[in-house]
C-alpha cells in the first residue's frame, strides 16, 4: 500500500507517472475498442492530458490551463474526424479518474481537487467534439448541396441545370445564386432547368422555379423548364399552377433545340 499521507497529490502523481500512464494505457486498449488508432497517438494524448492535469494540481488552479484545453480540444478534434462516437471520446478522458481511484482507493478523500478537474476535462473534450462535429455536418452538407446544383454548359451561351430531389428553400437559394453567377461568368443568354429528377412539384416548389427565373431574366437570361412529366403535369393543373408566362419543353433535348433556335443554330447530320 502507497503512503498518501506523507505527501502531496501532485507530488504522489508524479512519483507515480510512468506506472499510472502504463495503467492507463492498458485500460484504454481494453475498453476504447478503437484498433484504427495509433497506439502512438494514445500515449502522446495520454502523457500530454496527464502532465497537464498535474501542473494545474499543483498551480492550485481549480480551471484548466489554456495548454490543456488546447489538448483536450486537439483530442477531441482527432476523435471526431476519425469518426468516433462520444462516449469513446468521454471514455479516452474520464477513465483516467478510474484508473486513479483503482490505484489509490485509499486516498480518495484527498483527491476532490483531482477528480473536479477530471470532470472539467471530460466536460470540455465534448463540447469540443461537438463543436467539431457539427462543423464537419455543416461542410459535408454544403457539399453535398454543391454537388446536388451543378451547371453545367451545354453550348456557348446556353447553360442546363439538372434539379434532382425535393427543392426546399434552402436549396433554391443556392440554385438561384448559382445559377446567376455563372450567366454572369459565362455571359450565356439562356438556361435550362430540367425538374425531371424532382419527384414532384407542389405550389412552393413552383413559386421557386418563378423566382429563379424571374432573376435570371433580370441579368438579361431566358430560361426554360424542361422534364416536366405526365404525372406531375397533371398535379400541377390539379393544383392551379400556371407556368404560362415561363417556356417549357418535355425533355431537355426539346429544350436545347428551343435554344439552338433562338441563337439562329442549326444542327443537321452530316452527309
């Protein structure tokens, strides 16, 4: 048995670094369950978290040091792009005052200062891995966004954008403001928008389709609404929808030659 009443906590904890770091090691490659993660990585974490838990014990601060929540945060940032859930990451911190009871259940007493700060550490490497995580959903849904607005050239001055899915308002917004960038960029006269991969159209989703158009007709751009099916055509009567005053084709192909027209081009086979 370890005799805590002869010294300090921090100085106990520093006596006993290399065999609490040891212990803490083994138990986080018993219960983390994570084989992926360098065990190199664990152990820089774990010494880094554990030198600064000791500093601040003997600082007598009842705060974490702004190193040490550097390090939680940089723990906390590793986790979650490595898609690791919460509890690993709460586990990686607060199984260190498991470890610690397990080695000196005697002098829990003296510990309070130890197991608050503990506390704080696990309380900080969550709000840091949700603040990480949920910039990681923040960018991986505008990117998919991106991906689900392409515009995409289909002759000099005719560019086609292919809508696909339901158009919220959000996703109009982005189609409207990308839409005009590129007539700006590319100077294009016309553009097509084919709703034949949204499943249906309601009176919001028409009153986006207006509006994109409308303001594409402000930079000097006509657009033309292709891929409109039976089905959906005859909701959209059902519904009192009146496209009349927007030009619209069945299918795109119908749509580029509308186009083709308009600029005075013509495409025939060769003979």
């Amino acid at each position: 048995m370890l005799d805590t009443d002869a010294v300090s906590t921090p100085a106990l904890l520093r006596r006993e670094r290399d065999e609490a770091l040891r212990t803490w090691g083994e138990y986080l490659n018993r219960e983390l369950r994570t084989p992926n993660l360098d065990r190199r990585i664990v152990d820089e974490f774990c010494t880094g978290l554990y030198d600064g838990l000791v500093a601040a014990l003997e600082s007598g601060s009842t705060t974490l040091s702004d190193s040490l929540q550097g390090l939680l945060s940089a723990l906390s940032v590793e986790f979650a792009e490595r898609g690791f859930t919460p509890s690993q990451t709460a586990t990686f911190v607060l199984s260190l005052k498991h470890v610690l009871n397990e080695r000196y259940e005697h002098a829990a007493p003296t510990m309070t200062g130890l197991h608050k700060l503990i506390d704080a550490m696990g309380l900080h490497s969550m709000d840091a891995f949700i603040g990480r995580r949920e910039q990681i959903i923040r960018h991986q849904s505008q990117e998919l966004l991106d991906l689900s607005v392409p515009v995409v050239p289909l002759w000099e001055g005719i560019l086609s954008l292919p809508i696909i899915g339901t158009l919220d308002s959000t996703r109009a917004q982005e189609i409207t403001e990308k839409l005009l960038f590129e007539i700006a960029r590319t100077g294009s006269r016309y553009a097509i928008l084919d709703i034949s991969g949204v499943p249906t159209v309601d009176t919001q989703t028409a009153q986006h389709l207006a509006k994109t158009v409308a303001a594409a007709k402000l930079m000097g751009a006509e657009c033309v609404i292709t891929g409109i099916r039976p089905a959906i055509a005859q909701v959209m009567v059902a519904l009192g929808i009146n496209l009349s005053d927007i030009e619209t084709r069945f299918s795109l192909a119908e749509g580029l030659r509308y186009c083709f027209s308009k600029l005075n081009l013509t495409v025939r086979p060769e003979t």
